[in-house]
C-alpha cells in the first residue's frame, strides 16, 4: 500500500499552514506546501516577463522551474535558482498571483508529478486547495480546514502587525474574498471539501484546538 498522506485543504487564512507544521512535527512526516508552488511559479514567471495567463510559456515555466524546500531554524524556506524568495512568495500580490497561474488547467497538471513526488516514508502532510481531490485522491485522511471571510481578515491583520507592518481590514477582507471567488469558482480543482473529508470550522477555535481535533481524526482514520 502506498505511504500515508494526510490532506488539508482549505481557503487561505483558515489556519492550515500553522496546522499542517504541526501535524508533520509530532508525526515525523514529510510536509508538502502546495501553495508555495503556485507562488514560486507566479513569482518566476513574473521575473521572465511572462504574462499570468500566457499558459504555454507558463506549462513550460512549470516543468522547469527550479524550486526547492530547505528545512532552517525558523521554518521551511523556498528557494528559487538559488535564490532566497520565502518572503517575495508571502506578500498579498503573490498570493492573487499565485491563483491567477492557478486556473490554469495546464499548469496545474504540469505540477501533479512534483506534488506526487512528496508522498513518502513514514507519510505525507499535504497543505493546499485540491489535496484530497485531485493530487492525492487515496489520501488515507482528508481534512478540510474552513473558517469565515471575516475571522481570516482579521487573522491577516494581526500577523501583519505583530510583523510590525500595519495592515487595512478592509482591503484584506476584498483581497481574500476575491481569492476565494477565484478558487472556488475555477473549472478545474476548484476549492471544496472532498466527499469524504471531515470538515473543522476554525473560525471559533484556537490553533491548539484545531491541531488537537486534527489528531483525534487521524488517530480515528490510521
Ligand atoms: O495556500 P496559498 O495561499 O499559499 O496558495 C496560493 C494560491 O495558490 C491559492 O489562492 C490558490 O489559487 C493556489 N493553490 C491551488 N492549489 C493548491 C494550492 C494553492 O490552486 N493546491
């Protein structure tokens, strides 16, 4: 039987990047930031002068792209050619970016055997939109992590201040409704919950309460 994945998928903000850290520390898993490569893809497209919706150049960008994940004291950073680009990935722009190379359906399948790649001894934790639907539709736990536009705003806003940036509400909460319209409502793997995931609303719920509900439902599953 194949290596275990545990899928988490969800809109931004809803707390899966800080779950799925959690969940491939305590279970000694490999962690898989689907995110971070549609926006290392946006982010290289942009420097060769590629427009977002040029999907040829982009399926060739895709199959090239040279992307790597280094495991360092404070986190998981994202090197592109060498070069250091974990936090040019995170900004808002990167993010709409990152969804716009995303409904691109030959893009998409282009990056399948890179994710694929990642399912490995002793198991997998996989972040993203389409884990548990498309990229590992075998996943042996499917989890699908939600909270409320307004709660993911705010959640925005206080990471962007304790960073020491300031950050406006109001502009957050259109940009994340905006991303979420895009995934949602793309033709191909669109953002929703797989038939047999266990849904968590996290919009009332602390990180400590969604990683400990996040374990019971493997524990349950393997
Ligand atoms: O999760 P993150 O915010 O880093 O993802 C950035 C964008 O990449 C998402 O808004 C989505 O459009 C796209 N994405 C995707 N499928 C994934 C992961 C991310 O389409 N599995």
């Amino acid at each position: 039987s194949k290596p275990i994945v545990i899928a988490v998928d969800g809109p931004g903000g809803a707390g899966k990047g800080e779950l799925t850290k959690r969940l491939a520390r305590s279970l000694g898993y490999e962690l898989l930031d689907s995110g971070a490569i549609y926006r290392v893809l946006a982010y290289a497209a942009r420097k060769a002068g590629l427009a977002l919706f040029d999907e040829d150049s982009l399926v060739q960008e895709a199959l090239v792209v040279n992307l790597a994940f280094e495991p360092q004291d404070d986190g998981v950073h994202v090197i592109l050619n060498g070069e250091d680009v974990s936090l040019a990935i995170r900004t808002e722009e990167a993010g709409a970016n990152a969804s716009k190379v995303a409904v691109l359906p030959r893009v998409r399948q282009a990056l399948l055997a890179r994710q694929r790649d990642f399912r490995q001894e002793p198991g997998l934790v996989a972040d993203g939109r389409d884990m548990g639907t498309v990229v590992f539709p075998d996943a042996q736990v499917k989890i699908f992590l939600d909270a409320s536009c307004e709660v993911r705003a705010k959640r925005r806003v206080l990471q962007l201040e304790s960073s020491g940036k300031t950050a406006d509400y109001a502009a957050i909460l259109q940009e994340i409704t905006e991303r979420d319209e895009r995934d949602r409502n793309r033709s191909v793997a669109p953002l929703k919950p797989a038939d047999d995931a266990v849904i968590i609303d996290s919009s009332d719920m602390t990180v400590e309460e969604v990683f400990n509900k996040a374990m019971e439902i493997v524990k349950e599953k393997l």
